[in-house]
C-alpha cells in the first residue's frame, strides 16, 4: 500500500498526503482517486481551458470540471476559487464527490470494481463507448499498472470493473496502430492539399477527447487524437477529408509573415489536425506521447510534403491567438521538431525557430516527484549535444548518464505550490549555509548556453537569491541573483553562459536573508 510507503515521508503537505488524507475522511480508496488523477491530468495540478465549445472545463489535480464544483465546494467545505488553486482541497473535493455518488448506489466501498460506476460518472463522458474505455483501458489500466506520486508508487491491482465492457475487444499493444473511430464531422477539401500540421492539447482525457470528437452533436473533429503516454492513437478522418479542428484563417502576421499569399484561406482546409490527452496548462509531456505524435506527424508531412520547420508544424494556439493557446508553453517544440525528422529518417536541429511557441521543457513527465542525487559528477556518462535539454527536480525524468540534480537531506520534496514544472520541485529554509541544490551536466564540447530557471513564486520565497554556473574544476562562468517571490510557472533567463566540455553545473544557493523558503525546481539550458 502507498500509506505505507508514505510513513517515511517528508512532512510536507502535496499530492501523496492530500490523497491519503482523502481516503481517511471520505473512504473513497486512494487507489481510485490516483487512477484518476493519472488519467485525467497525469497527477499535475491544470488549469483547463476550452478546447472545444461546450465542453467542460477542468481544474485541478483530479481534473474537476467546471459543472461540478458547486456541488463539490458544498459536500467538502472549500469554496470554489480554493478548489481550483490548491491540490489538498481539489483532491478533497473530488473524493467528498465520488463518496456521495457511493453512498447513494449503496456500493461496497472497499470493492475496488464496485466504484466503476462511480468512475464512469466522473469522466462526465456522455457518449458510452467512451464512458466504458475511460473506466476499463483507462482508470482500472492505470490501476493494474500502479500510479507514481511524489516518488511513491501505488500497488498495481488486477480488480475488473463492475461495468459493461467496451465493444472494441482487442487489447492495448502500443505497437502503433491506430484504432478507427470514425467522427461525422468532417466534409471536403474542395481539391486543396495539405500544407500544415496542427498541434492541439485536448483539455481533457484521452477517452472524453476522442467520443467528444466522434459525436455528430459536437460539431468538433481532429485527425488524430494521441493518448496521455503514445500508447494508442486514434484517427477520426481521412487525412483527404477537411476535419473541423481550428476556427481560424490563415493571416500570415502570425507566423513570421511566411506565405502570406493565402490570407484568409480556413485552417481546416489545408491542416490536419493532432489532438492530445493533456491541458495547456500543463508544464511537461509525456516522452511517450511526444514521440508518438512525432511518428504521426512524421507521416502526414511524407504523404503530404509538408516541410519540416516551425512555420508548418505549428500550435492551435498561434493561428487563433485571440482565445486559444494551446498546447501551451511546457510543448517542447525544439525537440518535438527534432523528433520528426529523426522519425522521418534524417536528424539535425529544428531548423529556424518560427513563431510556433515557446520551445518549452524537452523532458517528460516521467514519475511523479523529486529523487534525489544519481551519483556525483565525473569523467564517465553520456553527454548532452547541441540541443535544449531540461534538468527536471525528479531525477526519473533526466537522462541522469548525462544530467541529473543533487541535494542534501536538508531539501525536501514538495507540491505544495501551484505552478510547479513537471511533479514538484525541492525546498529548503534560506540561513547562512553552504548547502546548493546543483544541476549537474555534461557537455561534449566548450559551448555557450542560455540558461533558464523555473520555481513557483510566493510571499515566502526569497526576495534575493542567487544561481552560480560553475565548471568541472570549480571556476566560475556566471552568476545571477533573482526575486523568488515574482518570476512563477515560467522559465526566467539567468544568463549566457560559456562551459567548457565535461561535467558542469548550474548551482543554486541558499545562503541569503534566513526566514524564507527557497526552491529549486528545474533549469533549461538551449545553446546560444
């Protein structure tokens, strides 16, 4: 069981404890709440967005949507806006839910399948086809996996579901094929061809995605639709046909004024379209699910000749700027890029940078929370190359042969914060110590990078602290002192830094004024 695992916790309040604390008041099983908080947003706390129109709109941990929070701010207590913002309260909230939703069919609640009508209720899936996909594959599949949270790890079950099971009988293989689910929303090219490839984030689950966009009264559709890990795809339309995925034009001042000559020709007539299970608002993409949409979008551009550069292979977000900004800033375009050509069979940089969005992280979501030190920095390991590489908090999404983050015991594990990059970040009180938390790398070759910082912001956060880059033989290349209280869920700019080839670090100290609460949580490092 996680409650065991977690006796030797931190003190320290985040996703692990608050779905402990919830199982203890509500009795809903901690097991089905991470199941779900897995599927639904990947255990990181979202701010949803509208995606597509009349759709519910998500928040927090557990992905409660808009519709339900009233309801749930009544059974737990919390107001609404506390609901949206704090992991506790959001976890707390959507188990008072599911627990009234028990009470009332009377279920065993100590029966994981027993709770499978309940699960089918939260996905808030009309379609049923959808409803019986979230709860087996998804739900009760991430049950029979086991759920990470915080660096704890639930016990994989076996339970099966107390609900019909989906029509589709064959199983999950991840060997790449896609599953056919035909939408009715689509109609005809006219004749045009294929000239761009869309990125879209679905603001929801994998299965609430793909029925949303299979039903006629939705009047929504996409090509593709890539789940949460790359593990399945489904395709909606015939890349011939015109599916309806964006609501734009196309006007060239959005993207670095390139083919400006087709002004005002639909998006949709000369797009496809590639949703995936995930929010814009969240901060990392699993590497799995990357690497799939890569593949797929690797296809559309061979069978299509669409080039491979940031002003065809662009977000829904910078062709519809004015009320979509999807898939958000944490899409690693950098690497997504590189991803495709190597898919297609050719390697290199992502070419010119285009407007397409920010490069983002580069890392996956990985398992959930901080780990510690891989081991200390030497002459041995794998080296980073010349492209954007992110050192997350939780060593379980590094390429540790390569980079990896070393604290001490005196750094602790928290999710406390929303706005936090990937699981979580490491904390530690600011007093008059020697005692960094240090991003290690290794480099191939002498190379000048610009080097980011991300943290989550907060009145206890240092108002003066400061990250040195340091080489292998401990000489100085950089400094910068930066206000922790401000900056928060983006990546600030500390420098251009040259290292020279070898292992390097990027150091953040906590010796500054004591009485705050200093956090060290990722640094991106793209070469200049």
């Amino acid at each position: 069981m996680l409650l065991a695992l977690l006796a030797c916790a931190p003190e320290t309040t985040g996703p692990a404890n608050a779905f402990v604390a919830a199982e203890a008041q509500t009795g809903v099983p901690m097991e089905i709440l991470l199941a779900i908080a897995k599927v639904e947003t990947g255990v990181q706390a979202v701010e949803g967005a509208e995606e597509f129109p009349g759709q519910d709109v998500s928040y927090g941990v557990m992905g409660l949507r808009a519709s339900r929070l009233e309801t749930a701010s009544k059974l737990s207590g919390y107001d609404v806006e506390t609901i949206k913002r704090s992991s506790d309260a959001n976890v707390m909230a959507a188990a008072t839910l599911l627990a009234a939703w028990a009470d009332a069919a009377a279920i065993d609640t100590n029966n994981l399948s027993a709770w499978a009508p309940m699960v089918a209720d939260y996905s808030g899936i009309d379609e049923q086809e959808g409803r019986r996909e979230y709860v087996w594959y998804e739900v009760y599949g991430a049950l029979a996996k086991g759920v990470d949270v915080e660096g704890y790890r639930s016990d994989a079950r076996s339970d099966t579901p107390d609900y019909p099971p989906p029509a589709r009988t064959s199983s999950r293989t991840g060997d790449g094929s896609t599953v056919w689910t035909p939408s009715p929303n689509y109609n005809s090219r006219s004749g045009a061809g294929v000239d761009y490839v869309i990125i879209h984030a679905c603001e929801g689950s994998y299965s609430g995605c793909w029925s949303w966009l299979a039903n006629s009264s939705s009047g929504v559709s996409s090509h593709y639709v890539v789940n949460t890990d790359g593990s399945e795809v489904r395709q909606l339309v015939d890349e011939d046909s015109r599916a309806w995925h964006i609501s734009a034009s196309y006007d060239c001042k959005y993207n670095s004024s390139k083919e400006c000559g087709i002004n005002g020709t639909s998006m949709n007539t000369i797009s496809v379209g590639i949703e995936h299970a995930g929010y814009t608002s969240q901060t990392s993409w699993d590497a799995g699910l990357i690497a799939r949409s890569a593949e797929i979008a690797c296809g559309v551009t061979q069978r299509h000749g669409v080039p491979i550069d940031s002003y065809h292979l662009v977000g829904h977000g910078q062709l519809q700027p004015w009320n979509r900004s999807d898939p958000g800033t944490g899409w690693p375009w950098t690497s997504y890029l590189d991803q495709v050509r190597t898919a297609c069979g050719s390697s290199g940089s992502s070419g010119s940078s285009g407007s397409s969005g920010s490069s983002g992280s580069s890392g996956s979501s990985g398992s959930s929370g901080s780990s510690g030190s891989s081991g200390s920095s030497g002459s041995s390991g794998t080296s980073v190359t010349a492209s954007s590489f992110v050192i997350d908090s939780n060593n379980s999404a590094n390429d540790t042969s390569a980079y990896y983050i070393d604290v001490s015991d005196e750094w602790w594990s928290s999710t406390s914060a929303s706005g936090y990059y990937n699981t979580g970040y490491w904390v530690a009180p600011t007093e008059s110590v020697s005692d960094p938390a240090s991003f290690y790398f290794n480099t191939d070759t002498s190379r000048c990078y610009n080097v980011e910082a991300w943290w989550t912001s907060g009145s206890d956060r240092p108002p003066s602290v400061t990250f040195v880059g340091w080489d292998q033989n401990d000489a100085e290349v950089g400094r910068a002192t930066v206000n922790q209280q401000t900056g928060g869920k983006q990546w600030n700019k500390l420098g251009s830094w040259t290292f020279p080839a070898g292992w390097n670090r990027v150091m953040l100290s906590r010796w500054t004024t004591s009485g705050y609460y200093t956090i060290a949580d990722a640094v991106r490092l793209t070469p200049c």
